[in-house]
C-alpha cells in the first residue's frame, strides 16, 4: 500500500506500509499542517484529505505518521 502525504509547503513524499518514505508526486491523501485552522479544516473536506498535525522538523512528522499509518512496521526508511 502506498500513501501521498503533502505539507502545507507543497513538498509531497509517499509512504509504503514497509516503511520506505521517498519524495514523491501523486495525490495525497493525507496533508500534514503545524496548527490546525478553520481553513484547513474546510480544505480537508472540500479536497477529501486527511489532516495530521504535527510541529515537528519534516523528518519527525513523517516518522510520526508511519507509526500512524502503519503500526506493524518498525523502521522508517528516507530514500
């Protein structure tokens, strides 16, 4: 399984349930924000995205989200 994850920046990487994290383009299904607002929330749910907050350096939001998305896997892996 894969997943498109986008930061508020635009930067998109995909995730796959084995723990690989690449820079990707696709569309996401997930949108990681620092600080959740009304307009985001209205973002969500017009562009049908999950949202995850998360204030963390990009690295740590997306290992965050691994263990989210993907609790059996153990590792993360940035290629």
């Amino acid at each position: 399984m894969l997943v498109y994850v986008a930061f508020e920046d635009g930067e998109s990487f995909s995730i796959s349930d084995n723990g690989v994290i690449k820079k990707a383009k696709g569309n996401p299904s997930v949108l990681v924000v620092r600080e959740l607002k009304q307009e985001m929330f209205s973002f969500a749910i017009t562009q049908k995205v999950k949202l995850f907050q998360c204030q963390d350096e990009r690295e740590q939001c997306l290992e965050k989200l691994v263990r989210v998305l993907f609790p059996y896997c153990k590792s993360c892996k940035f290629q």
